[in-house]
C-alpha cells in the first residue's frame, strides 16, 4: 500500500520530549511491572548523593555503538569517573566527550579500582558482551548495554541470574520500546484504536545485510516492540534461503561485524502468539523497494497501524475509502496525538533516544522495578531471532521458549 505524507498536520507540538516520557513511562512500565519502592536501592540515585559511571568501548572494534557513550552527559548527579578502551586514540577521544576523569585500556582494571554503580557497555559487537556485562555486574554496578543483547541465551540468562542475583539492573539499547510515540500507540491499541489485533507483519532494511545479518543487527529492534504489542510466541517456522536454497550446515557463516554466526540472505519467519495473532517477519533484498522503510504493520478487525522504523518511530494509520468502480484510494495519515509528529531531527537522533533509555534504567532503579527496555526483554528478542535460525534449519516448527539456550547454528554445525 503506498504511503502519503498529510498536506497538514494537526497535532499540536510537544515542546518537552522529556516531559512527555515522564508522564508516560509510568503508565508503559506498570502493563508489565509493579513500581514498588526499595529505600536501598533508592539511595542509589537520589538527587544528593553523586553517582560514578564508567563506560566500556573498544574503537575499531564495535566502536561504541550509536552514541550511547553519551548517556551520563549532563546528569548533575552523575561523574563519568573513566572509560576503558584498548585504542589509545579512540579512548581519548571517548573520554573527552563524556567528561571522564581518567582513562584505561583495560576495562577488568577500570571495574576492579574505579568500582564504580553504573556502566555502559557500549560497543555495538556483541563477541565480548556476556565477558563485558558479567564483569560489570560481578564489580557490583548496574548496566546498561548496546543491543544485541548478547551473542547466545546462555549468555544472556547468565547475564540475567548474576544481576537478579545481586538486585542489579540491566538495560539494552532497544529505543524504539520508550519512544514516545509508541507508548502513545500503546495506549491507543489498548484503547481499540484498530480493533482486535489479528496480524502483525515486518520487514528489515533489506539492504546488503539482507537474511541472517538484518536480522540480527535490526529484527532485534522489531521483535522486541512485536513483544510489547502481543506478548510472548508459542512458536516459530521459518524458511531461510542462501543463494536460493534452504539453508544447510554448509551456509553458516559470520557476519560482517562480530555479532555472532549468521545463515541465508532471504528470511521469511512466523511467530503464533496467543489469541490467534500472528507476526510475519520478512528480510530479503529484492522485496526492498516494494516494502519501503523497515519497521512493522499491525492489522486489526477495525484499521491497519503502520511503524516506520527510527528512533523516534513514525506512526501512521490507515484510513479505507470504500471499493467504486476505480477500485480504492486508501491513504495514510499520522497517528493523532502523536507527540513527535513535529520533531526536529536533532529530537529524532541516537542522543535522545538513548537519553530515554536511560531515563528509564536510572528510575527503575530507583524504583527497584524492572526496566522497560530491560535485559529480560532483550533476551526475549533474542530467544525470536534464535527460533527462527533453528526453525529454518530444521525445517519444522519451534515450539517457544527455546529449550536449547546455545546458539542453534554452532551447535547444529558441530554436528
């Protein structure tokens, strides 16, 4: 279906994007969580006592994600007190944008004596997650981490045991989860803005990265707001496609970043989750330009919302003109009451986004809850990307969650 851009907007400007998070978050975080109160974890964060953070990179290898080195800048309570990072060069240079007061070149050291309460992981390479978060954790700090989550479920849920065990948070780069305006959509999908959600379909960038890599570098992002807007999956079936086969143990391959074994250029996966839904996922280059943008369409028994994927995610709702002798002329218009129908590009950027992210981890911990874009939900995600690697191999279904917690292409490989 084509998308229009609306001749005119009606939604007025949100001139606060912080304000509006603020207003919001608790609503989005109590669907899933309680908000109750822990003295001791709220000693934490209060206003008065000043907070240490570290951040973990490495340049030239994962870099430091997209931006989320940034996350401590211009928080009052909080001292970036330093930044590890093997390169000499892109150390100093991360150092000086966050303010650090002292640098390392290795991130063991940096924990060990800095000992500081929260860490951001920040490399976008997922080969040293589970070694950086567990560290981190070990150390006694609360992390937040660039997405993929992690490489593996075992890494993931040992990620997850080590920090329940220690009443520690973790948070993942999954921004799309508390923009504003999908917590805005989450209202009104609660509210029967498309009736009964029946369907939901999505598609990657679809770009060189087209198969496994989209997949995994940009379906995390999708699946994990498929999550919030239909629950858990009972199960997965896949077709993935290299050089127009079925996959087999000879196709697995690695990525061209480190973000673990990948398989097949063309993907075409279905999750069932509960109340009859359905999510298609689709990633293959030659649907690109008939597909458009990335992100996801959620059809229901009364309309069709649209998510075009970003950081601050555009929404559209379809609006049905009736059948006439020409056939129809269905259009697109922004979703009403949108608050970030009229951002900047500046409001739309990584900063921001991972600002939110952020936001959130900070007040989670305080509030001694779980975090919206939590290292839980970010399993969740992963766990999705896995069943379909495993389902596409295996050809048949995969019933969910994953009983096997390796990755299912190393593990199959080695067979």
């Amino acid at each position: 279906m084509p998308q229009t851009q609306p001749s005119t907007l009606t939604t007025p400007r949100v001139t606060s994007r912080r304000a509006f998070f603020r207003s919001t978050v608790g609503l989005a975080a109590g669907l899933s969580w309680g908000l109750a109160k822990s003295e001791s974890a709220a000693e934490q964060v209060r206003a008065d006592r000043k907070l240490t953070a570290a951040i973990i990179g490495h340049t030239g290898k994962g870099n430091y994600g997209h931006s989320l080195e940034l996350i401590f800048n211009d928080r009052e309570n909080i001292q970036v007190v330093a930044v590890a990072d093997p390169n000499p060069t892109g150390r100093a240079k991360a150092a000086a944008q966050c303010k650090a007061l002292r640098q390392y070149a290795n991130y063991r050291e940096m924990l060990e004596k800095e000992k500081p309460s929260l860490v951001c992981i920040a490399p976008r390479w997922t080969d040293q997650h589970h070694a950086m978060g567990l560290a981190a954790l070990q150390s006694g700090a609360h992390v937040c981490m660039e997405k993929p989550f992690t490489q593996t479920l075992a890494e993931a849920d040992d990620l997850l045991r080590t920090a329940d065990q220690a009443d520690l948070k973790i948070a993942v780069a999954h921004q799309m989860r508390v923009a504003p305006s999908t917590l805005h959509l989450k209202k009104a999908l609660d509210a029967g803005l498309i009736g009964t959600l029946l369907e939901i379909r999505g598609h990657g960038k679809q770009d060189h990265r087209a198969g496994g890599e989209d997949m995994v570098v940009l379906g995390t992002h999708l699946f994990d707001l498929v999550r919030m807007f239909a629950g858990d999956p009972l199960f997965c079936t896949a077709r993935v496609l290299q050089n127009g086969h079925d996959i087999k143990l000879k196709d697995v391959r690695q990525a061209t970043e480190n973000i673990g074994p990948i398989a097949g250029d063309e993907i075409h996966a279905t999750f069932a989750f509960p109340n009859g839904v359905n999510f298609n996922f689709t990633s293959r280059s030659q649907f690109r330009e008939t597909a458009g943008p990335w992100g996801l369409e959620l059809i229901g028994t009364k309309g069709i919302a649209k998510i075009l994927a970003e950081m601050a995610p555009r929404i559209y709702l379809l609006k049905n003109s009736a059948w006439s002798t020409e056939g129809r002329n269905d259009s697109w218009h922004f979703l009403e009451g949108d608050p970030t129908v009229h951002f900047a590009a500046a409001e739309r950027g990584f900063v921001p986004a991972n600002r939110l992210v952020a936001d959130d981890w900070l007040d989670a911990i305080e509030a001694n809850r779980e975090p919206i874009c939590s290292g839980r939900a970010a399993m969740k995600s992963l766990e999705m990307i896995m069943a379909a690697f495993a389902a596409g191999l295996s050809q048949s279904r995969v019933p969910m969650p994953l009983s096997n917690r390796s990755h299912p292409l190393v593990q199959l490989k080695a067979h």
